[in-house]
C-alpha cells in the first residue's frame, strides 16, 4: 500500500529539490525533464503537472517536448532496453524481421515495457552503426550485422543470467 504513496512522496521531494535550482523560465524545461528521466527511468505524468505548474507551461507543450526527443520517455524502461534500428541502411538489410521477431518473443510493442519489467523495446532511426547493418542495442551496447538467430541469442543469454525460462 505504501508502494505508490511512498513513490508519489519520494518524487514530490525530489521535484522540490531540483525546482530550488532552477529559475522558473520555460528555458529550464530540458534540463529539470533530463533530471527527472535520470532519476525515475521516465517521466511521470504527475511529474509532469508539477513541472507544468512550476514553468506556467502547458501539459500539452510538456508532452509534446517528450514524444519529440528519443531520450525521453512516459513509461518505465525495462532492465534490458533493446532497440532495434528501422534507419534505411538496416532496413535494407533486415531490420524488420529483427523488429518482428523481438515482439514475437516478447510480446509486446515498440514503446512498452513487459510485465516483469524486464525488457522493453523501441524503434530508432540511427545508432551511428551504418556500417554494422543491421544493428540492434541493448542498454546501449551494440550488436551488428543482426540476424534473428542473433537476436535470440542475446535473448536467450539474458534469459539464462536471470534465471528465466526461454519465452
């Protein structure tokens, strides 16, 4: 029972901390949003009214900031955050039946998390790794010239370290 009212109060003390170092301009809005991202792994909605409130900015121009950019995100990461490349040079060569299997497995979308919070998944455009196509990450380390057989390997390996049966 405390789980979320002990949450809700430990983010509300944190807000208040990171709102006495800044001042209240819209232009402090990247900055307290990359903090609460760092701090909680997402940035929840009653995080984002205080910080609406506090810069007199909008919810909808908040949630607009945090779909833009990929390092935001509105739900929980999983413990493994994998992302699979959909940019051109690693669609040509795949990428899509990487995608398409990964949410086979897992079963869940681009954008969620599992149920156990172990994995989530999202699509990107780029990582950087043209050369590597295609590539996927997971927790940022990447793995290139992708295969599916890859991909259940990484799967499978991690599985194991948890100690959970294959999905």
């Amino acid at each position: 029972m405390c789980e979320n009212k002990c949450g809700q109060q430990v983010q509300d003390e944190f807000l208040k901390e990171i709102f006495k170092t800044y001042k209240q301009e819209k232009d402090n809005l990247i900055p307290i949003l990359e903090e609460v991202q760092e701090k909680f792994g997402f940035i929840p909605k009653e995080a984002q009214k205080q910080i609406s409130e506090f810069l007199s900015i909008p919810m909808a121009e908040i949630y607009g900031v945090i779909t833009f950019y990929s390092r935001f995100t509105l739900e929980p990461k999983g413990k493994y955050a994998i992302s699979v490349c959909l940019g051109t040079a690693c669609f040509v060569k795949g990428s899509r039946k990487i995608m398409d299997r990964l949410t086979e497995r897992l079963k869940i979308e681009p954008g969620k998390t599992t149920e156990d919070g172990l994995f989530s998944i999202d699509e990107t455009r780029c990582v950087g790794a043209c050369g590597l196509a295609p590539v996927f990450t997971v927790n940022g380390e990447v793995h290139g010239k992708a295969t599916v057989k890859m991909l259940d390997n990484v799967l499978d390996e991690i599985l194991e370290k948890e100690g959970i049966e294959k999905k």
